[in-house]
C-alpha cells in the first residue's frame, strides 16, 4: 500500500449545502460515473471503487478495499480529510469542500486530482458513505511547475546579468582610470617628468588600451556568437604568424624579459581557420595563464603540427584548476574556488571553447607535469563545411 507524502493543501472550502436526493441508487451512480470516484464509510474506509478509478491509477476494488482512504490519498501540508467533514445529521445528500491531493498510480507515477466529496446518509438498500469524485488535474500542476521553473530560470538568468554588468564594469573601469591617471600626469607635469617616468606612463596607457580593446573584442564576439549573428570566415592562415603576434600583445613595454617562450617549428604551418576566432582564443589562454601563476614564472606556447589536426598548447605553473571546479570550468560567469583577490569575470574559457568549436576543433585541458595547467587548442588543418559559410 503506498505511502503518499504530504504536499501542500489548497482547500477550496464551500459551505456544506443540502441537495435534494434524487433516489437514484448509489451503486449505479458509482459506476455510471465517468471520473474515477470511491465510496467510503464515515470512518474513511474504502468499500468500493468504479472503474474509472482503476483505469485511471490501476489499482483494483481489491487492491484498496478495507484500507482507510488517508493510506492512499493525502492533502497537502498533512490537514485530514475529517478535520473538515463532521457526522451528517441529515438525511440530504451535503456538497462538502473539495482538495488538491496526490495519488500515486501503480506504475509508481504521481497522479494530482481534485477531491470532491458529498455525504450519502444510506437507506434500506446501501450503507452510509462519502462518495469521492476525483478529477485528474496533473496538467495543470505541470503547467503550474513549468511557470514556477521558468520563473526560476528567469531569475538566475537576472542575478547571473548583475553579477555580469558588475564584473564588466570593474573591468571597464580600471584600465580607464589608468589611462586617465597617466594622461593626467603627462599633461600637468610631463615638463618636470624624466624621460623614464614619461615612458613608464606611456607604456601604461598603451598596456591599459590593448585591454579594453581585448575586452571590447570578446563583448562583441560574444554577443553575436549568442545572438547567432557570427559568421566563421575560414582563411589559409600561417599559424606560426599568428601565434607569434598574439603573443607579442603580452611583451612588456618596458624593456623587462618577457614571461612567454613560444616552440614552433621551422617551417610554415597553414591551416584554414578564422583568425579571429583563434586569436581571441590564444589570447585568452595567454592571459589566463599569465594572471594565474607567479610573476616570475614561465608561461609556454607550443605549435605542434600533426596531420591532420594541429595544436596549440599553453602550459602555465599557476594555482592549477581543483578538482571540484572541473566539472564548471567552461561554464559562463564561473571562476574557480582557489582564485583568491585575482580578478577576471568568468567569461574567457567559455568564450574560448565556443570560439575553438566554431572553428570544428576542441579544446582540452590536462594538469601539468609540475603543476599548473595545460591548455591544449586542436584545430583541423581544413575548416568544416558545416562550418564555412
């Protein structure tokens, strides 16, 4: 016999109204009805069902005879149905009021109904009962769960675009503010600056500038990529080029070594892909792993070719990715769990793989020989078709 939890009672109370007695028998009207429907004793006992009850939730006359109707059917937040039906003193049939409850069928599935009972005082040919009629209205509990996850999904989607339009604004406003402070200082006292602190602040405006241009870059990628407005523009491109002037956005301005060492070979590597796509994808790697690992260690990228796919691997030894953060690390607007005061706004990996993917490639990630992390970009030598346009 199932055991129906309690889920929340939505009493529709209507006063107890007499109603003529029409005479008509009731083992007849039981069977007549097409809406499943129980008679049950005045202490809750079940001694009939008609068939509609059993086609509706297959459980038999048999299955649910002699047990009490609370063994089966349950109100929402636990009120008992006799907490609202006293003994009839009349011999009229009482319209009594009418609940949501839950019934599990015997396939084991939930079954939402409305309960409806009237009181049926007995007379020389059938005993006293409520005679409960049900009716299925499990769609319009889905409706209603449906309405109340979009709702959900609506919020997260709000919070998840604050939280967004906040990182976005940090990022804006910092490299702003710097190159304001710098334009400042050259302006008011570029005279009395040396020569090394003027260039000091002219690297740091040029530094500032490459980053929101970056950013601007990646707002509009993404924006059309969600909008499906992008269109991936395959051209034979020389990869050993490319890599070598993205990575040539990251040298230092002010004569210091760079971090970055680049491995490729030789000879020219050609594939045809979407340049900027794959720039934005280095660059993002690039970034990440110069942001995530100590100022003074080395970050590598390797062009590797191998027919008939090509990879572009940017190995770093930062704070690496943990474990209970894998499972998200390509997801929008996540950040890993051991990133500290470091700041960045969860755009870029996501970002990255969908830039990589639109090109027919993939992209993976594998934890260092010496700690730290290993991106690894895998692009075909030749665009899809699927993906040319």
């Amino acid at each position: 016999m199932p055991i129906v939890p309690t889920i929340g009672i939505r009493p529709q109370e209507c006063p107890l109204q007499p109603t003529e007695s029409n005479g008509l028998d009731s083992n007849v009207l039981l069977n007549s009805l097409p809406l499943p429907a129980l008679k049950v004793s005045q202490d809750w006992t079940i001694f009939s069902v008609n068939s509609a009850w059993e086609s509706l939730t297959g459980w038999n006359v048999e299955s649910v005879t002699g047990s009490r109707l609370h063994d089966w059917v349950q109100p929402v937040d636990g009120v008992r149905l006799d907490r609202f039906s006293a003994k009839p003193e009349t011999s009229k049939y009482r319209a009594g009021p009418s609940w949501d409850i839950a019934v599990r069928s015997k396939t084991g599935g939930w079954i939402w109904m409305d309960l409806a009972l009237s009181w049926h005082p007995g007379d020389g040919a059938s005993r006293a009962h409520f005679l409960c009629i049900l009716t299925d209205v499990t769609h319009h509990h889905r409706s209603g769960d449906q309405l109340r996850h979009a709702l959900e999904r609506e919020r997260e989607a709000h919070r998840k675009t604050n939280e967004f339009v906040a990182m976005i604004s940090h990022e804006l406003k910092l490299p702003a503010t710097n190159i304001g402070y710098a334009v400042e200082l050259l302006r008011d006292s570029g005279d009395r600056l040396g020569t090394e602190k003027r260039q000091r602040y002219h690297h740091l405006i040029q530094d500032n500038t490459v980053r929101l241009n970056r950013l601007a870059d990646q707002l509009m990628l993404s924006g059309q990529i969600e909008s499906g407005h992008w269109r991936t523009c395959a051209v034979e491109s020389n990869l050993r080029e490319l890599c070598a002037s993205v990575i040539a956005e990251y040298e230092p301005l002010n004569g210091e070594k760079s971090r970055i060492q680049f491995e490729a070979p030789e000879h020219v590597i050609s594939a045809r892909i979407d340049p900027l796509l794959l720039r934005v994808s280095l660059s993002n790697l690039i970034s990440n792993a110069l942001k995530y690992s100590p100022i003074d260690s080395v970050v590598m990228v390797r062009l590797l070719p191998a027919n008939p796919r090509v990879s572009i691997e940017v190995s770093d030894l930062g704070i690496g990715i943990r474990a209970e953060d894998a499972s998200r690390l390509f997801s929008p607007f996540q950040r890993g769990s051991n990133v500290g005061n470091v700041k960045g706004n969860g755009m870029g990996l996501a970002i990255t793989r969908t830039c990589v993917e639109l090109q027919g490639g993939s992209l993976e990630w594998n934890r260092g020989l010496n700690g730290g992390t290993c991106f690894i970009i895998r692009l075909p030598a030749e665009l899809p078709d699927t993906q040319k346009h």
